[in-house]
C-alpha cells in the first residue's frame, strides 16, 4: 500500500510541475498519457501482487481434498466454479467428475443438544442438491465412506472389530434407516452399489445378494469399479478381478506368487472334525462325507477317525456356477451301520464359480457345534 501511494504522489508532482505550460504539445500530450498508464500499470502489479500474498496466506492451511473445490470456513470454494455455501458448516467433502459428496453440520437450537449432521449430494449435471439428517449419533473420524444413489445415501461407519464396519442405509424419501453388518468396503456401479462383505469366516464381493468368494481375508478394499461390471479388489499384495455382473472371480494374482492350474481336477473339497476335547469318547468316532454336485451325488471321502483331514476332489465344468453339498456320515457303533446324521449336524450347501485356469478349495471346519466354510483359489509361493 505504501508503494501505491508514493507512485500516486509522484505522479500528482509531476502533473503539477509539467502541465504549468497550457499550450497544447502533441509530444508532450502522448508523454502524458504514457506515462499515466505505466502508473496505473504499476499499480495494477502491486495490488495483484499483494492479493496473491493474501490468497496464500489465507489458503495455507487449506487442505485440498480432490478436483477444483476446496474447503475453506465450511464453505466449497473453486477457482473456476461457483462456490458452495449451505445452511451450516460443511466439515467433509470429496468431488467426483459430476457430482460433489458432503456432510454438514449445523448448532442446535437448544445449545445444550449435540450437533445435527446432515449428508447431503450437489449434481453438477443438473444442479441439484440432495440433503437427508443423519439419523444417528454421528463421529465424523469414524466415518470411512460416503455415497449417494438416486433413493439412498450410503455412509460406512467403523466399528471395533477389525476391518469389519457398519454400513447405514438411509431413505433419501422416508429418512428411515437400516443397519447392514459385516461390511468390510463399498463402492459405487451406476445407480447402486458393490459390497465386500464377510460371512462366517469368507469374503465376497456382493452386487445385489449375489455373492463371489474372494480369497484375500483381510485390509481389502476396492481398488477400482468398472463400468461393465468389472471390480478389482485387493489387499496391496494380492489381487483379485471379479465380474459381479456375470457372477463370476475372473482372475486372482500376488506379487511373489501364482495362482496353481488345475489339471485333473479344478475343485478340492477339504473338511476337517476340529472338535474340542475329542479324546474324551470321541476318539474311536468314524466317519466319511458323501459330496453332491449340481443335485446329483458325486462320491465319498474315505473313511476315518473324526479329527483327521477328509479331503475329496472335483473336476467341474469351467466358467460356470456349482452347488456342493456335503454331507456327514457316521457310524452307528450299535447297530455297525453308517446313518446320515441329523441335519442340525449337516453344513450348508455352497454355491461356486469355478472360472478357467483355476484350482478352487473349499474348506469345511466343524467344530463340535457349527461348520465355518471358506471358498477360495488355491496360489502357490
């Protein structure tokens, strides 16, 4: 500013020294005028300069999430967009190509209540902004995702048991909300979603209920949606491509290792007795399980003493979906017959895409009182 005031003194004695002569000069009229416009040119510099100063100093702190908005006192701001200004403090945000996620938090009226958080979706296409409360006691630290279709607004919360979390499903309409549990990640297809979900002891990918094992068990997520219907998933180590259109797991690789190629078969069914205290009557226990495929049996394990391995192999047309049932069988030490057991005792059928080029495992544990089953491709180190 000091600057801007010493030009503008200067250029008053100058006027006032040089323009005493009245006699119009054609020279010293251009000079006049050339001379005024270096001025003000000048003073256009500082004053851009000393704005640019400000803008970073104002915007030094400002963390810039994604694309052209930033956030700056709970409102978006854009170099090339009109800002965002909503009834309350915008805490949260991430931009997409067409459309912008937020949270928004407003004080109550009552200053003794909790803050109200809203989630809310700005279209760029059509300019629209949809916005529904929360309707529970929101954290924001322990909010992991956010995402909108055109009925709902998904938020994935976290909850205390390891990588699993709680997805809220909230009625853009009814506000009303619904719980879905075991969530591990979520993303976004056209007008819905895709879920990694944990059931028992497996992982799927889930679009639409329609579920495909995948074989990472822990810190998975979504690396990348396409749009036909192709999700990779993975752990930064291993990877795993799966068409959840088609219902089919595609392809599956590591970094330091392979996925084994089947040969004379493409399935390997693995069940073991992992009862506790088994010594105690259950020793002399003998057993097979009778495997179905598709409806029809298949064959039998062998025979054996509960708490070993029981293991039986398939060979299973390629790129397509199977159901495998299992059952148990045990000997009847009265009557020296083996009886199918009840089917409180019996696991529960598995349906399967055993894709091309790919050795597949299902592996079955009981342990007494349930069976915990994993689907999965077999890799090699």
């Amino acid at each position: 500013m000091k600057k801007i005031l010493l030009i503008l003194v200067l250029q008053f004695i100058y006027i006032s020294v040089f323009a005493q002569n009245n006699i119009p000069n054609d020279d010293k009229i251009e000079n006049d005028a050339k001379y005024t416009e270096d001025v003000n040119n000048d003073i256009k510099d500082i004053k851009d300069t000393e704005d640019t100063k400000k803008d970073d100093q104002d915007t030094k702190n400002i963390e810039i999430k994604t694309g052209n908005y930033f956030l700056k006192d709970g409102i978006l701001k854009a170099h090339n967009r009109k800002d965002i200004r909503l009834d309350g403090e915008i805490v949260y945000f991430i931009e997409t190509d067409n459309k912008i996620y937020y949270i928004l938090k407003q004080k109550p009226k009552d200053k003794k209540d909790k803050d109200n958080f809203s989630a809310g979706a700005v279209f760029f296409e059509n300019n629209e902004n949809v916005q529904v409360a929360i309707p529970f006691d929101f954290n924001l630290e322990k909010m992991k995702k956010l995402l909108f279709t055109s009925q709902y607004c998904y938020l994935l919360m976290e909850h205390v048991s390891g990588d699993e979390k709680i997805l809220y499903r909230i009625n853009l309409t009814t506000n009303e909300n619904a719980t879905i549990s075991s969530v591990i990640d979520i993303a976004s297809h056209q007008d819905d979603i895709v879920i990694v979900e944990r059931r028992a002891a497996s992982v799927y990918v889930n679009f639409k209920d329609n579920r495909i094992p995948v074989a990472i068990k822990k810190n998975i997520e979504f690396k990348q949606i396409l749009n036909d219907g192709i999700a990779i998933v993975s752990n930064n180590e291993y990877n795993e491509i799966a068409d959840f259109l088609r219902q089919k797991n595609i392809y599956s690789y590591y970094a330091t290792a392979a996925p084994v190629l089947p040969d004379k078969y493409n399935l390997i069914i693995e069940i073991v007795d992992d009862v506790p205290n088994l010594t105690k009557g259950k020793e002399d226990d003998m057993l097979y399980y009778k495997i179905f495929l598709n409806g029809k049996e298949a064959g039998r394990t062998d025979t054996n003493i509960a708490g070993l391995k029981f293991e039986y192999t398939l060979l299973c047309e390629p790129d397509k979906h199977h159901i495998v049932k299992i059952e148990r069988w045990k000997l009847d030490k009265v009557n020296g017959e083996y009886k199918r057991e009840n089917n409180i005792m019996q696991p529960e059928p598995v349906k399967l895409f055993v894709p091309f080029d790919r050795l597949m495992k299902i592996a079955v544990n009981y342990d007494g009182k349930k069976y915990t089953t994993k689907e999965f491709p077999v890799v090699e180190w």
